[in-house]
C-alpha cells in the first residue's frame, strides 16, 4: 500500500493515483469458458448442472434471440427473478452482447419493478417463476417482451420480430452451428472500460431508489481484485461455492456469481427463500471452500446451533491457560463444521457485524472477516483477509481505489468516507441533481457513511451520517454503536434507535420463539427489556443513554441486504 495525496489518504495499486491498464470484461468472460469448457460451472441445488461450455451454448442462443428481435447494444434488459442458473445466463449474455443490464429485485413489489423498468427504459424485462405471476404487463408499455427465465419462452411479446426469433430459435441455431458449437465460436462484444454495463437500483434504508449507472471498468476492476486477494488461498481441489445473497444487489454479484465463476469454480445456488436451516443443510452437502454473506445469516446460525452450547463450564475453560486453546479449537472447528467445514473464510458485508458474534468468532480463531462497500462501487471499497482482519474494522482500500475520512484527526474523530478510482459509477440515470450531490469536482464519491481510519490504512464504519442523532447536551450519537450493543443483550432479536424529542429510545423485537420456550408473557418480556435498559445504559456516555425499550413484535421491514428501512420507523415511538 502507498499513501498518496496526504497521510490520511489511502490509495492502493494507483499508479501516481492515475487508471491502471484497463482489461475487458467480456474478453474475461471468454476466456473463463473456454478454460473450464468441461468443468461444471452452475447448479440449481438439489437441481440439473450446467457445465462451462453448457453456459455458453445458452448465451449464444439468447445472443441470437436479441439480434433476431432487433435489440441493440446499449439497450436496457432488466432481470427479475430468483437467483438461478438461467437467470446467471441471462444476465452474462446480455452483457456479452453488449446490452444493459438492469438486475431487479425478486423481492420488490410490483410497483417498484414497474417503476424500475419503465424507468431504465427497458427493452425487454426476464421474469422468474413467481414473480411472473405477479405483474400487470399493462404497467410497462415500453416493453417489447418479456421472457420467463427457466425456460426462456415468451410471456408477452409486442413485436413480430421477437416472436419470430423465439419459435425459429433452435432452428436459427442449427442453420449457424451445422454441427456442433465450439470454443473457438465464442466471440463477445468488445466492451470499451467506460462503457455502461448495468443500471442497478439502489434499494437503501432512505425509500428512494437510484439507478446507478456501472461501466465495465467497474465490473473487472472489482473482479480483478478480488481474484487477486482470494484466487492463490482456496483449496484447488474443492472449488464449489453456495450462492444465498440476490445476484440483483451487487454485492451477491460480485462476490459471490461473478467472483466464483471467473475462478472457474462451481456455483450452487439456492433457488428458495434462504432460511438459516436450508442454508446450513445446503452448507452441509456442498462443503463450500468460501462464504460469502450478510450478518443476520451468521449471526442466526450462531445464536441458534452455538451459542447454546457454551454453557459456564466451558466458558471457564476457555480462559484456563494451556487447556482453553484446545476449547477454543474444539468450537472453532464445530462451528467450521456447520458450515461445511471446508470454507477458507466468511466474509461479511452489506451491514455491520454483531460485535458479540464478531468477537466470539475471533476469540475461537475462527476465519472471518468484514468487507465494506456500495452499490455505487460495484461494491468493493475496502476488504483484508482474515489473516489481516482487526475486529471491528472492515478491512483496508481494495485495488484501484482510493479512501480517505475526511476528518482533521481520522483515527480519533469520525468524519464521512470518501473514496475513487476504477470501481465508482458513472452517476445515476436521469438524475445529475444526485449525482452532483455525491460525486465532487475531484472524482471523490462520497460515501454518507461515516468512519475512522488506522495508521496503517484499516476503515471502521460508524453508521450513516443521515442516521447521526443529536444528544441533548449536542453531542453527535451513533445509532449503529447502540444498537451493536443493545442487539447482543438477552432475548433481543434486532433493534434500533429512535429519537423523541431529546430522548433516545430503543425499539426492541425480541427474541419470540426463545421467549416462547421460555413461557414468557408480554410482560415478562418487558421485565427482560427493563433490565437490559440497567444494564445498556452502564456501558453508555450520558449523553446517548437510552430512556426505554419499547417492545416491537415484528420483524423490522428490511431491504434486501438486510439493513433495517429505518426511515419507516422514525414515528414509531
């Protein structure tokens, strides 16, 4: 790592902070097929297996649909559908032929897809199983077609182009293949580094959704790097991965598609709604040599099968010298099992990481570790591997990236993370006003999250500056390090905090199934929450002490990433 610009500035593999040598994205692509043509490449678990040269023969078939259906390069194809092995190539194919890719949130409701579609000025939208049952066509009238992603046939087509293309698709295909298709058929659009290459829809906790605009510098720089880091440390002999986050945020899409199939790895995805007890069963058939996840999976996983165990005779054996290294191992290789037992590492991303679990998992030796980032970043920002980790950081600046905290002492005093190089966006689409806002005259994209920085480059995220609250004596309060706090305390499950007025309160969805276990009553819950309240408020300054816990029994509403949409709480109390 070489400092540049100034001492609080991080930059690493920036030559004098200029572009490096700029690759491309779809000759990658190219070249990941033809030298893993026989190996597999994308399951469905407990489903069919498409092997390398399979994916390409069905990129090829869906190139021969856009060109037969009169689609352009550069035109909008927006994807809406589960994680699945179609839907993998269908996003690589429109990439591949040079379109726009506009990945959609399965999750979102059916205005919002209208809203992104129409929005995106898409051509054609890929629909998934459920989700096709779930729109009103009507509602996007720009669209040409829509396709059904299992098995691309057409649910609504608008031209007579498209509907010829699709029931003479094969017959197209055998008139270009006679005999059969081959390596040295491939031959990708030759994408240009600044070139646009997907619009991906923020879905963050302030309700409005920004269209940020990715160039293909921005996928291989993030690809690039993270082969670098990861590519020389799994194990060659077990290469198969499990696929939980959404491929349409970019952080599933980065880290764990597109990462894990440059690698030539074996990608399963879990094509069903990923429940910590289907997630830790598909972990236990696929033995995955690397995870990659959010904290609310680890932290349920850990809650749920481990904590349980650590009753008060084993943790006074951890602390006994000479004997507590050996409980240690013995419960860093059990919860290393749980998780297939072959993994490399966890890496943790898109929000922050429990400190009870991150601590816990630290202490075992356990191989973990917290990346930062954003959709506006493709996403990385900042990563180290395990071996590198310091708790409660998440990790130092990625390749190709600058980072600096704009604060006059960043060690000490928090100030907003900034940061540029290959990995940030062109802006947001139709939307300069926005852009204007976050990106200044200097290239610097600023973050709105708030952070300190080590001397030797480390970054630790203190939350958003938006969700910065202003204690009664003016101090600055940090939401995020409260809740951090609050959410390792007995029978919580989540929380947040809310301000009303100049006091702070805390909103508190409890733990409803241990508390059921345990034959507990509303207000025995409360009693519960009254002695957290005792206990939380020793640990805080003054100024941020908690004025109650207010019991919320449901689920906090999350977006997909599992951050808590916490602009739909702000009148809860």
């Amino acid at each position: 790592m070489r400092v540049c610009s100034f001492d609080i500035t991080f930059a690493q593999n920036l030559d004098d902070c200029a572009m490096v040598d700029k690759p491309s994205f779809n000759i990658m692509v190219e070249e990941t097929i033809r030298n893993n043509w026989e190996k597999d490449a994308l399951t469905d678990y407990k489903g069919a297996t498409l092997q390398y040269h399979d994916v390409a023969r069905k990129i090829e078939k869906l190139h021969i649909l856009f060109e037969h259906s009169g689609l352009k390069q550069g035109d909008k194809v927006a994807l809406c559908g589960r994680n699945s092995s179609a839907w993998a190539c269908a996003f690589l194919a429109t990439l591949t032929y040079g379109a726009v890719a506009v990945p959609v949130q399965h999750e979102f409701k059916p205005d919002q897809v209208y809203e992104i579609v129409n929005h995106s000025e898409a051509r054609l939208l890929f629909v998934g199983d459920v989700v096709s049952t779930t729109l009103d066509y009507d509602k996007m009238p720009h669209l040409e077609g829509v396709v059904y992603i299992p098995d691309y046939s057409l649910v609504v087509s608008r031209t007579e182009q498209l509907t010829y293309a699709r029931e003479h698709l094969n017959e197209i295909y055998g008139i270009k293949y006679p005999k059969y298709f081959r390596k040295e058929h491939i031959h990708y659009y030759a994408d240009s580094p600044e070139e646009l290459a997907l619009i991906n829809y923020t879905s963050g906790t302030t309700g409005f959704s920004k269209g940020v605009m990715l160039p293909y510098r921005c996928m291989w720089s993030n690809i690039v790097y993270l082969k670098r880091v990861l590519g020389s440390r799994l194990d060659p002999n077990n290469r198969s991965v499990l696929a939980i986050l959404p491929m349409a945020h970019m952080y599933g899409l980065s880290c764990e598609f597109l990462l894990q199939f440059f690698m030539g790895n074996h990608i399963f995805f879990l094509t069903r709604l990923p429940s910590p007890t289907i997630i830790q069963a598909a972990f236990t058939d696929i033995h995955p040599s690397i995870i990659v996840s959010v904290p609310l999976v680890i932290e349920k996983i850990i809650r749920k099968k481990v904590f349980p165990l650590l009753n008060s005779r084993i943790k006074m054996l951890m602390k006994m010298p000479g004997i507590g290294k050996k409980v240690r191992e013995h419960l860093c290789q059990q919860v290393m099992d749980i998780m297939g037992g072959k993994a490399y590492e966890v890496i943790v991303g898109g929000a922050g990481l429990s400190r009870e679990i991150e601590d816990f998992l630290v202490s075992i030796g356990f191989p973990i570790t917290v990346g930062y980032g954003t959709t506006e970043t493709g996403p990385m920002i900042s990563y180290s591997d395990w071996h590198d980790f310091v708790p409660a950081s998440c990790g130092t600046v990625a390749d190709n990236m600058e980072l600096k905290v704009l604060s006059n002492d960043p060690e000490n005093i928090p100030g907003e993370v900034v940061t540029r190089g290959l990995n940030v966006m062109l802006g947001y689409f139709h939307n300069e006003e926005a852009t204007k806002a976050v990106i200044d005259e200097d290239g610097w994209f600023h973050t709105g999250d708030l952070g300190k920085m080590s001397p030797d480059g480390h970054l630790f995220i203190m939350g958003r500056i938006k969700n910065m609250l202003l204690g009664s004596n003016g101090q600055n309060v940090y939401p995020e390090e409260i809740e951090f706090k609050l959410n390792a305390m007995t029978l919580v499950a989540e929380s947040l905090i809310i301000q009303k007025g100049d006091k702070l309160v805390g909103l508190v969805h409890p733990d409803l199934e241990e508390a059921s276990n345990l034959g507990f009553t509303e207000d025995d819950l409360q009693s519960v929450m009254n002695e957290n309240l005792k206990q939380l408020n020793k640990e805080l300054p003054s100024f941020c002490k908690l004025s109650e816990i207010k019991l919320h029994n449901t689920e906090f509403e999350k977006t997909p990433k599992k951050s808590i949409k916490r602009y739909l709480y702000q009148n809860a109390v």
